[in-house]
C-alpha cells in the first residue's frame, strides 16, 4: 500500500478526547477527517480494512518511536554524570509487544531490550538486537533458554529463585563463561491496577524475598561462583502505575540491601533496576499518567537522596517500560456484524454491537476487567448517542471488548470500529480461542502500511494438527 491512499489533512479525533498529546488514548498520527473517518499516520482506516481485513492491529510507527525516544533521552538527561549520576539504561520489556521489526525500532531509538521467554529472545536476536543490549527473565527459564542467552553474551540474566543460582552457575561453567546476573528482589511494595499485575507483595511467584532473606541468599551464592558475576539487584513492583510513590519505596529497600551487602561484603553491586509497569490512558476517564521526563526525574531524585542517606555511591539505574511504549501507539480495527437490543431489568434497554474478533484478539477486559473505548471510525453518524457493549464472536458470555461505551444509535453492521490502546498485550496476550486466526500486526506511516506480522488463517492452524 503506498502513500496513495493518504487522506487529505484533517482536523485532529476529538472523540472519545483529543489526541495529539504524549499522554492521549490515541496515537499521536490519528485524525477524524470531514467525512468522519480516522486515518493513521495519514492513511484511511477504510483503506486499511479495504487491503488487509480485518480485525487488524494497526501501530503508528512513528508514535512508538517516538514515546521509546522520550524514555531514551529522558533517563540519559535525568542520570547523567554531570547531574551527580551513574547512567541509566531503558529496556524496552517485550511482553508487552514484539516483533522483529519492532525489536528493531526500539534498539535503534536508543533502547535495550528486555525478554522472557526463549520465544522473546529468539524475536531480539534476529532482529539484530546485540546480545550485551538483552536482559533475560522468567521464572521458569528452561535449560535450554539459559544456554542461549550465555551463547549470545546477554547482558544479563535476572535469577528469580535460589535454584535458579545453582543452575545458571552450573550451565555457566559447562559453557566455559561467566554469567552476569541480577537478583529480583521481592520488596513487599503493591502496585498496579489489578492483583494479577501487582509483583513485589510477597504471595506471588516472582523473585525472592527481601523480608524472609532469601534475596541476600541468593546474592551470597552468587558472590560464592567462580562462574556467576552479579551485576546488580532489580525490583518489579506491578503494572499500569500511575502513581510513582511506590517506585521511590521500592527503590529505598532495594538500595538499602545494596548498601547492607557492600557493608558486610565489600561488594557493591554497580546497577539497580527499578522495573517499569508505568500506565497509560484507556479511557477518557483514566489518570494522566506521568511523561518521561517526569518518571526519570522522580526516579533520579528518589535514588540520589536514598544513596546520600545510605553514604553510597549512586549506582547506573535501568528501568523497563513497556506498555507505556507500546499501548499507546496501537489501535484494534473491526468491523461490526450483529447489533441488537437487549431489555434490562430495570427497564431500560443495552445496544449489543459485535464484531469480528473479541477476546482471542484482546483478553484483558474479560481477564482483568480491564476499561477500554471505542468509537465509529468509517464515516460520520446519522443518529445521537446510545449505551452500547462492544463484544466478539467468541461462544462465552464474557467475550467483551468494551463494557460500556457510546456509540451513535446508527451503528450498523458493515461499520469499522477502533478500539484505542491495544498496541500492548493485545497481540501478546492473543490466543485461537474457537479455531480464530490471530489478526494480523500492521505499521502505519506517511509512505503507506506494511505487515509487521501476517493474518494467521485457517490453513496455518490445520498445519499444526497432525491428526
């Protein structure tokens, strides 16, 4: 698709809210033109769904760019050594969306990337991503995901269990290396919009716990091999955060078993990783999350009061925001099929619009209950506003996209809808829930629109049933 096919100069969507602004529900390159139809990055949204279908992942490149750009400049600006800091990295955290050209955008704005699994790490590293520029978590690394990342010279190995130690240090030695680990460190902070995304309170899965001592047990057997180098602790205390109070908290606990080790050691360890989880806007309704820069400051200031109480060097600091990267940037496009109106008990009535995806292509409304909008993307209503439930195709009551949104009363099927903010988890997270091909990942920019990843068909699922 080439740029052809670019609508004409059009006013910014001023609904559900006006975009434009770094903190906006929608990308920065969306537009309602006169005729009311969206466009990205200046192409039309009904040329998108006209040549790839849909539903279809739609990202603004330059968007994502962009926001892994402010992260980059801010934390250089913010930890720099003329400001009396060490340095900071910004890994980009790959759950929340990766692909290889993705991959690629954000290492070439200036950021490292952060993998989970064997899967994510395989997308880093042929997209060219260079190994010391790739960290590896998980709780449950297997054998084989460790012998990669040593292969590949990771930066760093995040160990989230003291079997863990032994098992990186044995795989270390039979490679002939030295592995660089950090230690996560469970700090008892709750953060995030959900239980299921909070990840420092001490009944969960991730990391070791500072309060029980299994944190500095684990950092002593790392001191103890030859075949283990530790290069710093990190913190990861939830997700979609809003509120940066619980990072300084965090950080003074971790900074504080720092400072303890290098008392009782003489090793102080020269990075901390205060995690990321930093939230966006869902809905018109939500907090503004902070910038960039404000994160980097706060940030900045929290670890360089801690480190002068503590009387220890300011140690390089990394984070890795990922959603914050990512969400906003993407959008859902679907076209509707069924409308309905349903009767509710208290006599009014709920206008049940589906479309041609659901919770295969976005599990986090049913999985979190999580908030998102929507709005006609394709042309200009005819008609007022009525309460509408946006909902897939899927065989469960709790397929839903968007709970309750406005929506004109004209809404037909043939319509486009966009849901905003699905650039993050929305393809990480999709599934073939009822044999449904995943939607493909599509980026928009001023030359036109390429396919990131390819629609899945039914052809690709019959392929991997061997009958």
């Amino acid at each position: 698709m080439s740029g052809q096919h670019a609508a004409p100069e059009a006013a910014p969507l001023r609904a559900p809210e006006p975009d434009g602004a770094a903190t906006g529900v929608w990308s920065t390159g969306v537009r309602r033109g006169d005729d009311g139809a969206l466009s990205v990055a200046g192409v039309d949204v009904r040329e998108i769904a006209r040549t790839h279908g849909t539903p279809a992942y739609v990202v603004d490149e330059a968007d994502l760019r962009g926001r892994a750009r402010a992260f980059a400049e801010a934390f250089d600006a913010a930890f720099a050594e003329s400001a009396g800091m060490a340095g900071a990295d910004v890994y980009y955290a790959g759950k929340a969306f990766l692909s290889v050209a993705v991959a690629r955008w954000v290492h070439e704005e200036g950021l490292r990337l952060d993998t989970s699994t064997g899967g994510e790490l395989a997308v880093a590293l042929r997209a060219g991503v260079p190994g010391e520029a790739i960290g590896l978590h998980g709780n449950n690394k297997s054998d084989d995901e460790i012998r990669t990342a040593l292969a590949h010279g990771v930066g760093r190995i995040v160990v989230d269990s003291l079997a863990e130690v032994e098992r990186v240090a044995t795989l270390a030695a039979e490679a002939g290396t030295r592995a660089p680990v950090m230690v996560r460190v469970t700090t008892g902070v709750h953060a995030g919009g959900h239980d299921f995304i909070a990840t420092a309170h001490e009944d969960q899965k991730f990391g070791l716990s500072l309060a029980s001592g299994a944190a500095r047990k684990a950092v002593d057997e790392i001191l103890a091999r030859d075949s283990l180098e530790l290069v710093g602790l990190h913190s990861h205390i939830g997700s979609q955060i809003v509120d940066l109070a619980g990072f300084e908290v965090a950080a003074r606990a971790v900074l504080g078993l720092r400072a303890e080790i290098a008392a009782e050691t003489g090793f102080l360890a020269p990075e901390v990783d205060l995690g990321g989880g930093y939230g966006i806007r869902y809905t018109a309704a939500d907090d503004v999350p902070p910038a960039p820069a404000q994160i980097a400051a706060t940030l900045a200031d929290a670890v360089r009061r801690v480190c002068a109480e503590l009387g220890t060097p300011v140690p390089r600091v990394s984070v890795e925001p990922g959603r914050s990267i990512a969400g906003p940037a993407g959008l859902t496009l679907y076209t509707v099929g069924t409308v309905k109106e349903v009767a509710l008990d208290d006599g009014g009535t709920r206008t049940y619009v589906s479309v041609d995806g659901g919770m295969s292509d976005n599990i986090r409304t049913a999985l979190y209950d999580a908030a998102y909008t929507a709005t006609l993307a394709g042309r200009r209503p005819d008609a007022g506003a009525v309460t509408a439930r946006v909902v897939g195709k899927h065989c469960e009551s709790g397929d839903i996209v968007v709970r309750d949104v406005a929506l004109p009363a004209d809404v037909r099927a043939g319509d486009l809808l966009a849901v905003p903010a699905t650039g993050a988890y929305g393809r990480s997270m999709a599934s073939n829930y009822n044999m449904v091909p995943r939607p493909p990942v599509l980026a928009a920019t001023q030359d036109g629109v390429r396919v990131l990843v390819r629609r899945e068909t039914v052809e690709d699922l019959l392929a991997l049933d061997l009958g």
